[in-house]
C-alpha cells in the first residue's frame, strides 16, 4: 500500500501524521515507530 501513496522510504513522523489523519493502523518492524508511538500516544495505533 505505501507504494501505491509513495511513503516507501518516508520519514516515520510523515507516516504517522499520514496515518492518524486517514484512521489508519501502522504495522511496523521498526522500533523507532514504537518509540513514536511511546512519545506521541495514539491514535494511530502501532503494532
């Protein structure tokens, strides 16, 4: 899906704003979406 809106190789606080202002759920491997997710409190929801 992130290829098809070009956020492939974004920055995390781009997906993050991208995500909580369309009402998605990020699932990630990556901890640095965890440790946003920690900071900034949800929506959006991280798994």
């Amino acid at each position: 899906m992130f290829e098809m809106i070009g956020m492939k190789a974004t920055i995390d606080s781009v997906v993050w704003n991208y995500a909580k202002g369309n009402k998605l759920m990020i699932v990630s491997k990556d901890t640095d979406m965890h440790d946003l997710s920690l900071v900034l409190g949800n929506p959006p929801k991280v798994i």
